[in-house]
C-alpha cells in the first residue's frame, strides 16, 4: 500500500494490492493528513477482513462517511459489503424542469427538447399518468411511447423523427440516474440511434433555383438559396460567416466557420455559386454573408413565400434538399473524401444522409453494359 501525490492535478491516491488486484483511489483534493488516515483505515480494514472480525465501530462511522463513489471502489473490491440502492422520489414534470434549468446547450437544442417532453407528457396523459412518479415509468412504458409517436400521434412520425424525439426524452432519464432518483434508463431498449429519412429527399435541379433566383428581388434571400444550393452551405453557416473572412474570389476559395465538426473547413467556390458572389457590389461585401436571418432563427418560412410569389411551388425541407442536391451532384464527379471534406461531413455520413438517388441515374441506367 502506498501514498503517492498527483503532480498533474491537487490531491493524493492511494495504491493497494489485495488478492493479486490492484485498487487506486483517488482522493481529490485531500489533504496529506487526510490521505495518511485514509490509508491507515484501509490498512485496518485488510486486516480485519483477513481476520474475520467484526469492524471496530469507528472504522464502521468512517466506512458511512466515505462519498458513494469511493465507498463503490472498495466495495467493488471486496473489502466492504456495497450500500443498498438510494432512490429518491420525484415526479416526472419535476424532473423535467430540473433537467431544463440545468441544461447549458443551445438555446435550439432547449426548444428541441422541450417539444419532445410536451410529447412525452401527451402521452402520459392518455394514461391517466400526468403525475407520474420518474421511477414508476417502466420499460414497457417507454415502448408504448415508442408506439405512441409512431401509430397514435397526429400526424404520424418518421422513424428517423421517432428517434430523434425517443433519443430527447432518454436523456431525462439519463439524467434522474446522474441524480440518484433512478437506476436504470426505461428508453434503453428503444432505438434512439439516427437513421436517415430519405422519403423527404427531393430533387431540385439547378435550372430551377437560377429561375428563382432571377425572380427574387431579396438580397439575403437570394445569398441564402445560392449558397445551400451551389454552395453546400448549412443555413445557419449563411448568417456566420462573413465576407472578410470566408469569400476569397480571387482565390476561388471559401473558408466556411461552422459550428458542427470540422469547426473550420475549406471549399472550392464552384462554377454556379460565383456569379452570384460577383454580383454582389464590392462595397457591400462585409460583414456577415446575409444578416436579415440570425444563425438561432429561420429563414424557411419566409423563403417559401417567395418561391411562391417567384410562381414556383416549394419543395419538402426546403434548405436542407438543397444541400443535398450539391451533395449528390458533387459526388458523381470527385471522390466522396473530397466532398465530405468540403461539405464538412464522414463520408459515412454524407453517403447515408445526404447522397440522393436521382430519377436520371435510375434512366440512364437501362443502358448500362459492363
């Protein structure tokens, strides 16, 4: 047994070797005092357990002080019998409020999360179960839920929103375990893994977005329609990033900000996109690529009123096709690491979620000899 103090990090640990395995504890910022007694009550409690006596009743006051994380670690070594489960009562709708007031992402993401607990209480109250205690929820509740979304919700789902919204509600659950009010996760048999809903995928060719764009009167909006559809842009990447720092025309490069993984990716500026660039007055290219839409806002609504005033009809998901559409039209032409890079995406990814079968391919196709 042995004391070693941390030089990376305040504290001590404590080594022990107890029948051929080895057990490291790490006191965090104990002091030395506290780290020698500690050791010296381990110490005890081999020999006691070697023994077989019955512990001394201070060493018992000592073991019930110890947090429950290194109570477990010895716990699991043998040296001491493990504590009996701690659950503690609280309601579903109380838990969600903790869980919301504690929860320190996106101001996107919160909304997303309070749409699917709304749905989850929805259905609780089907059951009669508004006031439902977290741990009462059982795994067999969860699978209804499941079925919920999927036959019983209004409109019917997709399984990739199913998911979407099974994987939201779970991380409630995931969190009444952190808390100690739960022991295990109800949602853990119910698929939450991302798969990809391809009966949205439509194609919008090029020769529709140029008609459009030639009737829409919108700076922004044109920015916003030219660099999802030429650019691969992600709409909220449109309001992000500036001229000053992502437009190279000289260069024929962008430089894309983003606030997905690569933070930082470089594309070429394609064909298609520059005259729209080009046409933009030197004097206003600065500041943000188009500013009438703030990356946390939405720009679909209006853009789809001026598709229909342009006398074109819109298209499901309306900027998320249009990224996919370039997707594809790139990948029938450069390597898919490349495009992955420039779209800032696993090919993995970009090949499942945003390559689209297109109805000329399956034509053309007919006429195919190997």
């Amino acid at each position: 047994m042995a004391i070693q103090a941390l030089k990376d990090r305040s504290g001590f640990q404590i080594r022990i070797n107890y029948k051929q395995q080895r057990l490291v504890i790490y006191l965090g910022k104990a002091t030395k005092k506290q780290a020698i007694q500690f050791e010296r009550n381990l110490q005890r409690l081999f020999i006691g357990k070697a023994a077989g006596v019955t512990m001394e009743p201070d060493l018992a006051l000592w073991l019930a002080g110890l947090s429950d994380p290194l109570h477990d670690k010895i716990a699991q070594k043998g040296l001491v019998a493990p504590r009996d489960p701690k659950v503690h009562e609280i309601t579903w709708l109380d838990a969600v409020s903790r869980f919301n007031k504690e929860f320190s992402g996106k101001r996107s993401t919160a909304l997303q999360h309070a749409q699917c607990q709304r749905d989850f209480n929805a259905f609780l109250r089907l059951q009669g179960r508004s006031d439902a205690m977290l741990h009462e929820i059982t795994r067999g509740n969860a699978k209804a839920f499941e079925g919920y979304l999927v036959n019983r919700r209004t409109p019917c789902l997709a399984k990739a929103t199913v998911r979407k919204k099974c994987s939201r509600v779970k991380q409630v659950f995931k969190w009444g375990i952190l808390n100690k009010y739960i022991e295990e996760n109800p949602l853990d048999e119910v698929r939450t893994a991302s798969v990809a809903n391809k009966t949205t995928y439509v194609e919008v060719p090029s020769v529709k977005i140029h008609g459009i764009l030639r009737k829409i009167e919108c700076p922004d909006a044109r920015m916003v329609l030219a660099l999802c559809r030429f650019g691969g842009f992600r709409y909220n990447e449109t309001a992000v990033n500036t001229w000053e720092e992502c437009v190279d025309l000289e260069g024929g490069q962008l430089t894309i900000k983003s606030n997905k993984t690569p933070p930082i990716r470089s594309c070429p500026i394609f064909a298609d996109l520059r005259p729209y660039l080009e046409a933009v007055a030197e004097k206003d290219r600065r500041g943000p690529l188009q500013s009438r839409w703030a990356a946390e806002q939405t720009s679909r609504t209006a853009i789809v009123k001026l598709i229909k005033e342009a006398g074109y009809e819109p298209w499901p998901k309306i900027l998320d096709n249009l990224r996919k559409n370039r997707a594809t039209e790139l990948l029938s032409q450069f390597p898919p690491q490349s495009v992955a890079a420039w779209l800032g995406h696993d090919v993995s990814v970009l090949l499942e979620y945003y390559a689209i079968i297109k109805s000329e391919d399956f034509a053309s196709a007919r006429d195919f000899r190997a």
